[in-house]
C-alpha cells in the first residue's frame, strides 16, 4: 500500500483557522515583542483570544497555537520556549512550573492510515506539578498532581500522583514526598 500524505483533510474548520490566522498576527505584533515586564499585557492578549487564565507568569517566548483552547490555574509558572501546541485544549491546573523548552504537544496523525489523518487528545497537568526543562508530553496525557517529569523525559502516558519520573519513555523512579521544612 502506498501512503498518501498529500490527501490529508485539514478537520479544522474555516472559523478555527482564521482566528489561528488571526492569533499568529498578533502574536508576532504584539506578544512576541513584548519585555519581559509587560506578563498582563500577554495575558490580556491571550484572554482575548479567550484562554482563560489565573495568576500567571507567561513569557514573551511561550508558543500557544489556539488560545481559545487553553486553560490555567493560579500560580503557574511557564518558562521560556516553551511550546503549547493544544489541538485539542490543555489544561494546566494550580501550582505548576513548565520549565524552558517542554513542548506539549497534544496532536499527532495515525500513520496506520495512508492519509494520516489527525488524532490526539486534550494534556492536563495537575496541581503542584513541574514539568522539568525540553520535556515532551504526548497528546492525551494527564500529569498527575504533584509529579516532577525529569528533564528532557518522554511522556506518552498518563502519570501517577505525586512521583518523579524520567526517561524515553519515562517511567516512574520513585514517589515524591515533600520535605517539611518552609
């Protein structure tokens, strides 16, 4: 059988991707550009293109694909390049660092078809979560609360709660337990 990517069906829909049109524009006008002091500002941004957000501290160099599929708590820290590619949404609850580089991709095509067709699934991470530096999170996969993902780890399944896990794939190392001493 041959494959014939060149017959892939875009499954977004004309208003999906004007408003992606649209975002990119002011994303590269106005979120990109802007200091590092101006976080409301690209919160503002994204919650006109109707993220909703918390408290959050969101550099110039986060890449969000469709804002209006995108949802975070309080207290979220993401750091520099990191990739929000959310097809299909993600939703990042309180308490959460996403270190520099991660990409969470929640899209991917099933290559068992010769049209490879788009699939995928929406990412949560939950409370007091850190996704370390360059990790990858797959399309449907929940971070459980608590879970530290080691640097540069694969994660192509869901994540039991409070545990540190590493690796490609990653798998669990040990459980996290917190120290007592703020």
């Amino acid at each position: 059988m041959i494959t014939r990517p060149n017959c892939f069906i875009n499954p977004h829909s004309k208003q999906n991707k004007l408003g992606r049109l649209t975002w990119t524009w002011v994303y590269y006008i106005l979120f990109r550009p802007s200091p590092w002091f101006l976080n409301s500002w690209r919160i503002f941004l994204l919650r006109l293109f109707g993220a909703k957000i918390g408290s959050a501290s969101i550099p110039s160099t986060v890449k969000v694909w469709a804002p209006w599929r995108l949802k975070v708590g309080d207290e979220v820290n993401l750091d520099e390049n990191v990739n929000l590619y959310n097809v299909f949404g993600i939703e990042i609850e309180d308490r959460v660092i996403i270190s520099q580089g991660s990409f969470l991709c929640g899209a991917s095509h099933d290559y068992e078809s010769p049209i490879y067709p788009l699939t995928g699934d929406c990412i949560t991470v939950k409370s007091d979560s850190w996704i370390t530096a360059e990790c990858f999170i797959g399309p449907g996969v929940t971070v459980d609360s608590g879970t530290v993902v080691g640097s540069r780890a694969v994660v192509c399944n869901n994540l039991p709660a409070w545990s540190v896990v590493a690796g490609n794939p990653a798998k669990v190392i040990k459980e996290r337990v917190l120290k007592n001493n703020i």
